[in-house]
C-alpha cells in the first residue's frame, strides 16, 4: 500500500473516534448535546448509510437494480460520503471478495491466514474488522473488477472527486446545525455528530460485516465460504446483515428473503420500484430459494 493511500487510511478510520471521543467528553461536561444533534445525526447516518448499502453495494457492485444514470451517479457521491474510500475502489474491493471468499486471495476474510484457536480466531476479525485496510496487499485491481465502472464518465467523475464529497457529507450537518441552532457553535456540535459520530458509527457498520457476519450467526444457504446471518445487526446495517443470503444470492435486492428478516434497503429500493424510478429489480425464485435451504436444527 503507498504511503499516501496508508496516511489518508488511518486518517479517515482513525480521526472520527478521536474527535467523537473528545466531543463526548467535552459535550456531557458542558452539556452541548442537544436534541437538534441526534435528530441530524439519524439524517445523515440514515441518507448516508443508504448510499453505501443501496448505492455502492446493490446497485453498483451486484446490478441488483437499474436506474438513470443521473441517478446512479447521485448514489455513488451519497456513498461517497461515507469516507469508506472512492466509489470504483469500493466496488472492486467487494467483488474480489466474493470472487475469493474466506480463501486465499479474499481482501478480508477472518479466516484466511491465521493460526487456529483463540488468539488465530481474534486475530482475524480484527483483520477483517480493520486491519486489511492497512495491509500491505494491492487490494483489487479496478481494471479487472470494476471494468464497467470505469468505462462509465460519470462514474470516473465521482470517483475522482471522492474528497468533495466527503467534504460535502461534513458540510450539510454542520449547515443543518446552524439553521436549527441560530449559531455557529450549534454548527459545530452538530458537525460532531453528524459528521465524525456518523463516520464513526457507518465505517463500523460495515466493517462488522466483513468480520462478525463471516464468523457469528447462522448459515442458513448452502454457499462455500464462512458467511453467517446475523440477525441482531440486520438494522443498524440496513439489511446487510443477512449475509449468507446475499452470499447464496448476490444478484438478489433483498437480502432479507426470510420471514421477519427486516432489510430496509430492499424497501428503498422496492419503493424506488413503486415510483418509477428503478427498474430490472433482480429477484430470486421460491424454487431457487429452496434448492439453497440448508436445513436448520433447532
């Protein structure tokens, strides 16, 4: 991994729980959490988490779902402001991981590479979990995983300019906390929260996926690699949780197939569906479904 590539990851991983620390600190002891900083909190961890989940997950990397290429460019810069790195990288990163799950080659597999046991078992997680992102390892090639993404302008475009739009997810909570709050301060505060709270919180959400949903939970499909479902982390992840699923099933636009299984992606983009605005929403047949049931013991 280049030197800047290092610096830029363990700013962008390292800062927000650093600040969100000392906001906490200082926000408790003077008070300064106020409802106003919650509220836009839950907006931008809500309409940003959408990005990654919906955008750069099943609509960009699996093609779950088409839109207009307006739209598609809007939800790669709404991931993108989730500071998990530009849209192209993102893609390619993931696609390589199913291609090579929890066997040599995956980027972040808890289970490839380390010593059986206790001390093997947490040293993968916290592999997966954070640790490959400071590895040494050229993580996916854009031009054999992300080829269609690249050959799109408008992708490219987004891509490049993946700093602005960060910026841009730290400007709107800290102009929302002015517009609510009348003052700068208030700005301010609500920069925490809906800034490095909200990054703090989102790059955890995902990262839990690559770890605690390839090593806890249930296999409830029949697929070759380590995958779980996870029932209690399906929604602060929007439904990503439900991981074997979306392992036995890619393509599919709900992950949460089963009933109960809450995914609240599936309803954006189902609602997207009801209003014209996707369309080729991939769905998987109760006959495939079935032939992938593992079936379970109480």
């Amino acid at each position: 991994m280049p030197v800047v590539d290092r610096v830029a990851s363990a700013v962008v991983t390292g800062v927000p729980p650093l600040v969100l620390l000392a906001g906490m600190i200082l926000g408790w002891r003077s008070h300064l959490l106020v409802w106003q900083d919650l509220v836009i909190l839950a907006v931008m961890y809500c309409g940003v988490g959408i990005g990654v989940t919906v955008g750069f997950h099943r609509l960009h990397t699996h093609r779950s779902f088409r839109v207009h290429p307006l739209v598609r460019a809007w939800f790669a810069a709404l991931g993108s402001a989730a500071a998990e790195g530009p849209v192209i990288d993102w893609v390619a990163t993931h696609r390589k991981h199913h291609q090579f799950s929890d066997v040599e080659g995956d980027p972040h597999s808890p289970h490839t590479g380390h010593d059986h046991g206790f001390k093997g078992a947490f040293k993968g997680l916290v592999h997966a979990h954070i640790g490959w992102v400071f590895s040494e390892m050229e993580v996916a090639d854009e031009r054999l995983y992300a080829k269609d993404l690249l050959a799109d302008p408008l992708m490219r475009f987004v891509d490049r300019t993946f700093v602005l739009w960060v910026l841009v997810g730290l400007a709107i909570p800290f102009g929302l906390g002015v517009l609510l709050s009348g003052t700068i301060a208030g700005g301010l505060t609500a920069l925490l929260w809906g800034g490095a709270a909200r990054i703090f919180l989102l790059h955890h959400s995902t990262f839990s996926i690559n770890s605690l949903c390839h090593f806890f939970g249930k296999q409830e499909y029949d697929t070759s690699d380590e995958s779980r479902n996870l029932a209690w982390l399906a929604i602060p992840t929007w439904g990503e949780a439900w991981h074997n699923t979306h392992h036995a099933f890619p393509t599919s636009f709900r992950h949460g197939i089963g009933r109960h299984q809450i995914d609240l992606s599936a309803g954006v983009i189902r609602l997207m569906e009801m209003c014209g605005i996707a369309h080729d929403v991939v769905r998987i047949s109760p006959a495939r479904i079935e032939r992938k049931a593992v079936p379970q013991t109480r």
